[in-house]
C-alpha cells in the first residue's frame, strides 16, 4: 500500500512537483533539466539574474483580494505601463525608459534598471536593476538588489483571490533590522496600491456599462500574448 510516486525536483530556492505518473528519472534530474522544463529557455536568464538557492526564506503575507485572479495577472503583466501613475515611491527608483518586457514559452520577464547606482541613498531596496517573472499561469519572481519575492495567486471564486508573498533574502544584510523593516514596508505600499487598483478595476468589469479595456498599443503590444493565455483559455 505505498503511496503513488510522483516527480519531484529542486530548481534554486524552488521544489516542484508534477502530478503526471511516473518519477523523473536520475540521469534527468539536474538542474538544466528541470529548469528548462519548467521555465524553458527563459530558466538561463533567470539564473543569471540571481534567482537561485543562494537566498534564504524571511517570511510569508498573505492578501485576500476582491477581483477575479487574471485581474491581478493583468495588472502585473501590462508592462510597467501603471507604474509612474498608481506606484510614484517605486517610480521614483526606477529608470523606467529602460523598461522591457520579453516572452518566452510560458514566462514572461519585464526588466528595468533602477536609479540607484546615481543616487547617493542610505537606502536602497532595488539595486542597479529589477527583474520580474510571471510564470504561466499565476506565479510571479520577483528580484531586486538582495531580495526576492515570489507571489502565487489562488482563486477563491469569481471575484476574489487569495495572493501569496513569500520573500527571500541575501545572507549579507539578514541582520540588519532596520534596513528589512524599511524595505518591507515599502513592498507593503506597493501591494497596498496593487489592491486599490485591482479591486476597481473589478468593479468596473461588473458594470453592465463594461464593453471593452482600451490598449496602449506602444507599451502593451508584447503582452497580448499572455493576456489572451489568461483571460481565454483558463476559466473562473
């Protein structure tokens, strides 16, 4: 009576389980492997850009949100295009001419060089440059400077979802208090703001004035491919 085997791996800081029968065989179990299965030919970038087991886990917050799960997908997916408007802290420390947004399999990488190797700031919570990862269908990599976080959004019915942050840290400051009290607050702003936009957004989706969203074809052009993913081919 032993349990079913399933697949099971480790890429970075990340263990994966597959559900499909079977178990991944020893000789396919490294790291070039899982990853490209997992993250395809994006898993290489992703590396590079310092999403490894090199960072330890701080803690977990949890934010149960009034909007369907692909409202929230959306809104991270848009190309940094409501950043200088709903989040102005975080804009002010981003370079956000530099923004780019490439798509891979089932990964989509927005990348941004941040302000803060020309500032001479005391604090500085997003380093030279910021990398954000939606992996297909609702999970989000966040890396910056010497942090990570990682955002899963679960449904919870039509219009509400439950989004999951877990963060991870560089041993190199895990004692300095003041500089993770700071910084976590200010990813709370953001998330705050997040919210506030996200639930309006559903509002405005219920009103039987609701027709269509306008695009703005220079900024969102690259990422009809995931929002047509999401909004088409999965249900509520």
């Amino acid at each position: 009576m032993g349990l079913v085997p399933m697949r099971v791996a480790v890429w970075g800081p990340f263990i994966l389980v597959n559900f499909e029968n079977g178990v991944l065989p020893e000789q396919e179990s490294d790291f070039d492997f899982v990853g490209n299965e997992w993250l395809g030919s994006s898993s290489q970038i992703l590396a590079d850009g310092g999403v490894d087991s090199s960072l330890s886990f701080l803690c977990r917050r949890e934010y149960t949100i009034e909007c369907n799960w692909k409202v929230f997908c959306d809104n991270y997916l848009d190309g940094g295009y409501h950043v200088p408007y709903a989040h102005k802290g975080l804009a002010s420390g981003l370079t956000l001419d530099s923004y780019s947004t490439t798509i891979f399999e089932k990964v989509s990488i927005q990348r941004c060089e941040t302000g803060s190797a020309e500032k001479d700031q005391d604090f500085d919570r997003l380093g030279s440059k910021a990398l954000y990862a939606f992996v297909y269908p609702n999970f989000m990599i966040n890396r910056y400077g010497p942090w990570m976080d990682t955002n899963l959004v679960l449904p919870q019915g039509p219009r509400k979802c439950l989004v999951i942050f877990d963060y991870f840290l560089d041993s190199s400051v895990k004692g300095d208090e003041s500089f993770i009290s700071q910084s976590l607050e200010d990813s709370e702003t953001v998330q705050m703001e997040d919210i506030k936009l996200c639930e309006a957004v559903q509002r405005g989706l219920e009103s039987p004035a609701y027709c269509s969203g306008r695009y703005a074809p220079q900024v969102e052009k690259a990422m009809h491919h995931f929002h047509s993913l999401v909004y088409q081919n999965l249900s509520d």
